[in-house]
C-alpha cells in the first residue's frame, strides 16, 4: 500500500520534508505548543485553525458560529525573532496563496 501525504515535490525535497515536520510535531510533543506555528507543516491546517477559534470561543465564553479570523502581517519579524505568544489567537508562518501575492511594502494583497 501507498502510504504518505500529498505533495508534488519530487523524492528527495518530499523526504526532507517529511523530515521537518516529523520535528517540528516532536518538538511540540516535547514542549508544549510552539509559539509561532509552522502551518505547511501540518497536515490538515484546517482542523488546527478550528481548534484555534474552539479555544478562543471557550476563553471568551463566545459562541464558535459568531467568531471569524483576522490576519495581521508582521512584515517586520520572522518565525525566529518572535519570542512571545500571540495576546490573542497565534502566530504562524509558512502560509501560501495562490492566485495573488503579499506585497510587503503597501501590506495588502495582490
């Protein structure tokens, strides 16, 4: 059988990395949620930004149907330079968009 996540990278970039996120799942396993989230290192990102507004909604004591997401981009940070977690919500990284690009100088999207 065929086992292995989607990916149009050839053998030796998909082991990599597979490698990767194989870390950065362990280093989360270790020591406890990350404070900036690589989000292309997760399988199914979708079902941790629903765990995102399930525990903002419960903190909040808001009903999960009435919250939405908001996006602000640190232009000014990498993954690396954040040292602290989000206030509210988290911060991520590693996000592609297809079909536009983020222009960093007027911060919108293109």
């Amino acid at each position: 059988e065929k086992k292995g996540y989607l990916s149009l990278k050839p053998l030796s970039s998909w082991s990599k990395d597979l490698v990767d996120r194989i870390k950065f799942v362990q280093q989360w396993v270790d020591g406890g949620l990350p404070i900036v989230i690589w989000l292309s290192g997760l399988f199914f990102p979708q079902a941790f930004f629903t765990g995102t507004l399930q525990n903002f909604a419960r903190a909040q004591q808001i009903a999960i149907d009435r919250l939405g997401f908001g996006f602000t981009f640190l232009n000014d940070k990498t993954p690396e330079t954040i040292t602290e977690k989000a206030e509210k919500g988290v911060h991520t990284y590693g996000i592609y968009f297809e079909g536009c690009r983020y222009d960093r100088k007027l911060a919108r999207l293109e």
